[in-house]
C-alpha cells in the first residue's frame, strides 16, 4: 500500500454509496421488533488478510465478501478526518 494520500480531502467524509452487509444479519432485522437499524445490529470486522480485504459477520462467524487484490498494491488513504 501507497502512503502518499490519492483521495481529495473530501473523500475522507463519509463517501459511502452502497454498504455491505451481511444477508443472514438483514433478514433477521427484518424480523426484529422494535424496528432496529442495519448499523446498529450489525457487528462486523474488516481487516486485511493474504489476499485482499475481508468484511467477516462476527454475529454469525461467517465471511460477508473477501476482496482479492490478486497481488495488486492499491491505494490506500489512511488519514483521519475528524467530524462532529
Ligand atoms: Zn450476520
């Protein structure tokens, strides 16, 4: 991974479009009175592994999606930028 920041400062914000989420975790909140949010029902770990990047569901120890750089160095952008 690149340590010089590729991303426009802008990008740092909350940028997200489509979020990831596990199917087993949505069809069980769909279920759930009172209604809860996905984000706060959820509990997921992402992480770096051998091959890519990893978002695992810890609620039912299963893996959501592993993304497989296939030996690629991506970009990263690893600066914090702090909201209120
Ligand atoms: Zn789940």
């Amino acid at each position: 991974m690149s340590d010089k920041p590729t991303l426009p400062l802008e990008a740092l914000s909350l940028s997200i479009t489509q979020y990831v989420v596990c199917s087993k975790c949505a069809d069980e909140l769909a279920a759930l009175l009172p209604p809860q949010s996905l984000q706060d029902y959820a509990a997921i770990d992402v992480g770096f592994t051998d091959y890519g990047i990893q978002v695992w569901c810890r609620r039912h120890k299963a893996n959501i999606v592993h993304i497989d750089f296939q030996g690629a160095k991506m970009p990263a952008d690893f600066r914090r930028l702090e909201t209120s």
